[in-house]
C-alpha cells in the first residue's frame, strides 16, 4: 500500500522560510518521478515544482525556482520543497504526488 505524507507546514511570517518534507512508504522516490503541488483557497491546484526518478528537477515557473527549492534524500525515500521568502500569497495547502498517489497535505500560512 503506497502512502504519501507531507510535513512541515505552518504559521510563519512573511519573509521566513519553511521546508516541507514528503516521505513515501511503498513506493520509492528513486524508481518514481514526483511533484509539489499547491492549493489556495478558492483557486486551483497548481504545480509547483518535480524530481523525476533521477534526480533532474522541474520548476512550474522562473520565479518559483527563484524562491523554492526541490530535493531528496535518497536514504530516507523523503523529497522535501525548501520555500524562502514567503509571502501571503504563498498560503495554501501543500501537496507531494507520486505516480496516481496523492498526501494529505500540509497547511501553509503566512503572514504578513
């Protein structure tokens, strides 16, 4: 049984940063692409950013790489989203998705 379960969501205010992490049972991160999706209130699910099975990364958008950073660690089948320079703009709830499986999501608040 796969299960995705994001983590590291939270208040923080505009300007901090937070690391949201996805850590994977049944499935492996290092077999498998995956991505960060986001959803804000009364908007759409968007993407934001993905690693495919190697490694190599994918940004929705220039000023999203310029803010956000995807990465993995092998070791603990975990890809975490590093957010910097958060804005209120960026609440919503977090998402990692892997082949058709999706988390439960992880509240982000920010604010200013």
């Amino acid at each position: 049984q796969v299960q995705l379960v994001e983590s590291g969501g939270g208040l923080v205010q505009a300007g901090g940063s937070l690391t949201l992490s996805c850590t994977a049972s049944g499935l492996t991160f290092s077999k498998h692409s995956m991505a960060w999706f986001r959803q804000a209130p009364g908007k759409e699910r968007e993407f934001l950013a993905g690693m495919d099975w190697s490694g190599r990364t994918q940004y929705s958008t220039d000023s999203v790489k310029g803010r956000f950073t995807i990465s993995r660690d092998v070791a603990k089948n975990t890809v975490s989203l590093q957010i910097d320079s958060l804005k209120p703009d960026d609440t919503a709830v977090y998402y990692c998705t892997s082949d058709t499986y999706w988390g439960q999501g992880t509240q982000v608040t920010v604010s200013s």
